[in-house]
C-alpha cells in the first residue's frame, strides 16, 4: 500500500486550481508515459524549470537594453486608444527619470487596461524592452502591479518546457499550487551521506528548483538538484537490486563439472582465444560454480568474439545435463549463429537446434518434442525460443544476444523457462557505464576489451554522393582483385516504399556497372530469400551484397572488406559503427566508405568525423551520448537517460556510482525494507514509480 503521506502528490492534476480537463489531458500527454492514468502532482512537480527570468534586473528605461527583460518603477503617462474597429494597436506611454517607453497591446481589452494602468499614477512593469525605430517599447508585458503590491512579483521567475496549447501562466499557477501541497516526508538518505553533501530535505529541494533563489540553483550541480537527482537515482537502483535479489532468491544452480566439454569446444576453435576472452570465460565459469543465478552481461565491440565465449559457457552447462538457448534478435541472425556453431558443436557432441518464426508447423514441433524430451542441448533462435508452447526439459542457461533490441521484461521473462536459469547477455553496443547501470542495474559485466590477434584496422573515409560513378569504378577494381563488398542502404520507417526503390534501383545500377550478379537483402524478403542473398555472398558466388540494415548487427562475412554505407548522413553513430563492424574481421585490411548526400548539417558532420577518427566503439558510445543523448543509444526516443526525469546521464555520472553502492548496501543491512530507513525507501520508491519492486518484497 502505498504511504498516506505521499496521498497529496499522488492527486490528480485537475485537483489544481486553474487546471481543467483539457489542462489536465494535455500534461498527461506531456508529462507521463502512460496515457490511462490522468498525471499527477507529483508529475507536474518533477517537471523542472530549464531556465529563470530575473525581475531583479532594473536599470531603468534609458538603459533598458534591446530584447532584456526588466522591471520598471514607470509613472504611466497617457492611453492612446486606436479607432474603434481598427486593427492598430492600443499604446499606453509611461516614463521614469530615464526616459519614455511605450507598452503596446493587440486586441485589447480597453476597460482592462484602463484599470491596470491608470493615467498618472506609479506602476511596476515588468517585460521584454525591444527598441523599435530608437523608441523603448514593451509589447504585452508580462506583470503590471501597483507600487503596494511590488512584493508579489517573482524576483527570479523559473521558466518551464511548454508544450502546444500550454499557457506559461497556466502552467505556473498549477505548480505554485501544486508547491504548497508538498508534505514533509520521511528523510531516505543516509543522514551521514546528506550532511556531507549539504543536501537539504527531498521537499526543500523541490520546492528549491522551483522557487530558485540563484540562477545557479537549476545547474545540474546545485546542490538542490543533486539532491533530487540523486532520489530518482537512488529509486531506480534500489529498485533493479530488489529484482536482482528476487532472481538470486529464487536459488541458483551451482554447476560442478570438470569443464571437459568447454575444452573441447575451445580446442576445436581454428584460432587462439584472446586474452580478454578467456578472462571472460573463468568470470563466467566461476558464476556458474555458484549456487547463486548468474546475470552477467558481456559487452564487446563488434568482431571482439562474444560468440566464443557464449559457446563456453553453453558447453559448461550442457555438460551437466542441463539445456542451453541462445536468442539472436532477427532471424538472419539465428541462422548464422546456428551455421557458426555447427561445425563446432559436432566435433564436441553438442545436439544443437535451431528454431525461428519461420520453421514448418512440423519442424517447429519436432524440435519442441526433443526440447522437452532433452535430445536436443542447445537451441538457437529468434523470440519465437520463448513462447508459450516452448518447454525445455531442463534448461539451465539463457544466452541473450544483442540484448538492446529486447525489452527489459522480455529478458526477466525468458528466464522463467527453467529453474535458477542463469542468464548472459550480450551486447555489441558498447554502452557507457552510466546506461549500464540504469538499464541493466547491478548486472556484473565482463567486457572484451581486445580484438583477435591478426586483426586489420579499417580506413574510414567519407564522400559525397556525387563521387558515386568514381566509387563504383573503384568497387569494381576491387572485386577483379577477389574483395568482397557490403553496399549498405538506408532504410527508414517514414519513408519505406521510397528507400526500398532505392535499394532496387542501386541493385540494378550496380550489376549493370560490374557487369555480374549481386545479392539484395532486405527487410521485406522472406526469410528464405534472405537467406539464399546472404549465402550467395557468404559462399562467394556474388562478390558484392547490396543491403538495408537488416545485416546491422552480428552478420559475419570474415572475407568481406569493403562497406560502403549510402547516405551516412541519415544514420547514428552507434548505427555507422555496428555497420562498419562488418568488415575488419578477417586478416586483410579494410575500407569503410561513408557515402553522404550534402550539404552536411553539424550533427551529421560531426559523426561522420568522429567516424574517420576513431575506432573505438567505446569513445564512438561517449561521443554518441553527447550527441544525441542517452534515450537513443537504447532504442528509445526520449533525450536524456531514458525513463529519468531529472537525473542526466552526463552531469550525474558519479551520483549514479554512489546511488548503487548505496542500494546495494540497504539491502544488505535490511533486505526486507523493515526499519525505519527502510519505510522510507518504499515512499521513496512509490515517489519515483519504481513500486512494483515493491511487490517483490511481500512476495519473498
Ligand atoms: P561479435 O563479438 O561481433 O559477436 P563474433 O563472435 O561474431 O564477434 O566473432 C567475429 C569473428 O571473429 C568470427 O569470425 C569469429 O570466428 C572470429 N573470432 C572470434 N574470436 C577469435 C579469436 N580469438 N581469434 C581469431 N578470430 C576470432
Ligand atoms: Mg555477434
């Protein structure tokens, strides 16, 4: 249940002066995510000012500058009235020891006016100053009071993100309202971690950003904003520790074996593992040892070898009998996995399945029956591995690959295929430790940091469309010296009938041009045409693959050593890094054309830079975050850290760390949320919308 106390922020918006059914639609669909539930104080209470107007700021009209908000002590003077029915403005002149100035107002109100600003006597005005043909004027100021009421104006006027049809005044009224309404609450923090901070009380600070004393009150590092910043952090991460807790609870397997399976797999691999790999793999297979579940997530720029070191831990888990499943995010990429690791899985006597959406009703049941029957050890696939109709006769290891395509749920539900299943993600996309921890939580993270030995580095260049004939001459030399070349088009949703023309177009132009058959491999294929475009490439009948981004993540053509990716300028960073990490994986240098329709804006320019820099998909991912913000790199749209209000994934980096430590210490010391602190924390967790953690606890 929910703590009464938090019953006046948990209100709905419309119990707001001044906010009516349409206001209160309106910031529903502003503020939250979930358009069933009408928004709440609290909603309208963590949406923050980005900016102040200081009203302070007097300099008197003369020295009024050009576009300056200011506040004048004026003597208004005289109304000049515009012709009933005329459209000209009405125009009020006032003067102080400075100078003149004209307010001027459209559609007036003219009995309005004329008691707000009587001839002849003092007001306090405050507004934008624009200097029109060298003559001070303020259109439509925004205060007029008398000198008696100078103390209701606002000294520094926090300015809020509008929406359409949302009035600044309307907006402001339901937050000075909404304010008066903050209950003092239970303090959370630890009262050692606070002092030392300087942090006031959760509703000090709230009703600190909202009511700034100093324009510096709304930078990130205010104190004030720290403080609600670290809370939401703090919600958050206690939140994924409670689930993590709940997974541990539910008792793992500890897997004794003596690891003969996994040497024989790793004897079987044509190559030597790198350092970084084998590290990974004991990480693994000390989780594995334990009787605790594991949730490990094993982060590696594309081509580090994250599929090797998913195999070990399979076979490490097969060898006790139990079952192993591998989910790729796209069919294509199933099949290559499960191609991959055929050969391998023969030598070391793995019965390996695959299964997908697209397999017959009658191969679909066969491999279901040999789930359930144990004939079969591992079995790769699509989201299709965890419906309902699939049952496993006792699967103990759930291996996730390129986990940022999946939701969060679908990774927790899979899981609940088998008893204490362990679980390792994957993930190409090298996201910063930041995002880690507010997507992933407190997962343990083993990171392939070095690429297989041989490998050679890719040359990046860019060039513009109208090099195009140049390029496929050159595309073409390349070929006759027995290259292999990826041509990668766009494909974006708005725009899908026109870029798949173009994708069409591109493929005859090529052919035409090099006069020899290529593959295309799109989207809207079937699976089996897909499938016989990649194999074509992948055996090497056709040399060239003319491709939307359905090869994006994971596609491995080790021969391949040209991509060049058709109007760059239209992808992301991260997007332009996965592709690029198509070539480079063999033992001959590479080349990554990016081919860009100008002219380039500053964005695009950027990336496309950064991408001739660098390599390195760790600083690509920083550099990623900075440009587009957090909300992209995981699929989502929002900026900043995606699901956050306050919190920002740049400026609160270190409060993320702490907020971490600090759950998992709670925890630690009262798992159950009992004492006092504890009762705190669930308000806490209730405040941020991080409650169905909550359940968990009554639960376990
Ligand atoms: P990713 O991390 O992008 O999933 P993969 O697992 O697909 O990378 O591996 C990319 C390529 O590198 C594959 O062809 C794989 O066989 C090869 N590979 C993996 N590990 C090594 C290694 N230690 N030495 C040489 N090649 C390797
Ligand atoms: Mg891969």
């Amino acid at each position: 249940m929910r703590p009464p106390v938090l019953d006046p922020l948990f209100a709905p918006v419309s119990s707001l002066p001044g906010i009516g059914p349409k206001i209160a639609k309106l910031l529903t669909g502003f503020l939250t995510q979930n358009p069933d539930r009408e928004a709440t104080v609290a909603d309208l209470l963590f949406h923050l000012p980005h900016s102040v107007i200081d009203r302070r700021h007097k300099p008197g009209i003369a020295y009024s500058e050009n576009g300056d908000i200011v506040t004048l002590d004026v003597m208004i003077d005289r109304h000049q009235a515009p012709p009933r029915g005329s459209k000209a403005p009405y125009k009020i002149t006032a003067f102080d020891d400075t100078g003149q100035i004209t307010f001027v107002f459209f559609h007036p109100r003219r009995d309005w006016l004329e008691k707000m600003f009587p001839a002849g006597e003092r007001r306090i005005v405050s507004g934008k100053v624009e200097w029109f043909n060298s003559q001070p004027q303020m259109v439509h100021p925004d205060y007029v009071v008398s000198p008696e009421e100078a103390d209701s104006l606002p000294t520094l006027e926090p300015v809020y993100p509008l929406t359409a049809g949302l009035a600044s005044k309307t907006l402001q009224k339901g937050l000075g309202a909404a304010i008066d309404r903050i209950p003092h609450l239970p303090e959370w923090l630890d009262a050692a971690h606070q002092r030392r901070n300087h942090w006031q009380s959760f509703s000090e600070a709230l009703v600190q950003v909202h009511k700034p004393d100093e324009r510096q009150d709304l930078d990130p590092e205010s104190p004030c904003v720290q403080r609600l910043a670290y809370d939401e952090l703090l919600a958050s991460q206690l939140a994924l520790a409670l689930v993590r807790a709940q997974m541990r609870q539910l008792g793992g397997i500890a897997r004794a074996t003596t690891g003969t399976l996994q040497k024989e797999v790793i004897a079987a691999l044509p190559f030597e593992l790198t350092a970084s790999q084998q590290t990974s793999i004991s990480e693994i297979n000390d989780d594995l040892a334990k009787p605790v579940r594991m949730l490990r997530l094993l982060q590696g720029d594309v081509g580090s070898g994250k599929t090797v070191v998913a195999l070990s831990a399979l076979a490490q888990v097969i060898e006790t009998g139990a079952q192993g499943a591998l989910m790729a995010p796209t069919e294509i990429l199933a099949r290559q996995h499960y191609a991959s690791m055929l050969t391998l899985c023969e030598k070391a006597g793995i019965r390996l399945a695959l299964l997908t959406g697209k397999d017959s009703a009658k191969t679909r049941r066969d491999v279901q029956e040999k789930l359930l029957s144990g004939e079969i050890d591992l079995a790769v696939g699509t989201h299709a591995l965890f419906q309902g109709s699939v049952a496993f006769r006792d699967l103990g290891l759930v291996v996730v690959d390129e986990q940022h395509r999946f939701g969060v749920h679908q990774r927790l539900a899979l899981s609940a295929k088998g008893r204490g299943v362990d679980v390792l993600v994957m993930t190409a996309t090298p996201i910063p430790r930041t995002l880690v921890l507010t997507s992933f939580g407190d997962m343990d993270v083993s990171r392939l940091t070095d690429k297989p030995a041989g490998r050679k580095p890719i040359t990046t260049v860019s060039a513009s469309l109208d090099r195009l004939e140049e390029i496929i001459s050159r595309v073409g030399n390349a070929i006759q010296s027995g290259q292999k070349v990826y041509w990668i088009c766009p494909l974006v949703e708005e725009s899908e009938k026109i870029d798949l023309a173009a994708v069409g177009d591109r493929h005859r132009v090529l052919e035409q041009a090099l006069g020899q058959p290529v593959s295309l491999v799109h989207g809207r294929m079937t699976a089996d045409e897909k499938e016989a475009g990649m194999q074509a490439f992948k055996g090497g009948d056709t040399r060239v693959l003319v491709a939307t981004t359905v090869i994006e993540v994971g596609v491995d053509v080790p021969d391949a050593t040209i991509i060049v990716i058709e109007h760059a300028e239209r992808f992301g960073l991260a997007q332009l890094h996965q592709l690029r990490g198509r070539v480079g994986r063999g033992d001959k240098p590479s080349t990554c054309v990016l081919l860009f329709k100008g002219p380039l804006g500053e964005t695009a320019s950027s990336r496309l830079n950064i991408m001739r820099q660098t390599n390195d998909g760790f600083l690509i991912a920083e550099e990623d975050l900075k440009l587009r913000g957090g909300g992209e790199i995981l699929g989502t749209r929002q900026s900043g850290m995606p699901g956050f209000r306050i919190a920002d994934a740049e400026s609160h980096a270190d409060l993320m760390e702490t907020a971490r430590d600090d759950a998992r210490l709670i925890l630690d010391k009262d798992p159950q949320l009992k004492s006092e602190r504890g009762e705190a924390l669930r308000a806490l967790l209730y405040l941020f919308g991080r409650d169905e953690a909550i359940a968990l606890l009554r639960a376990g």
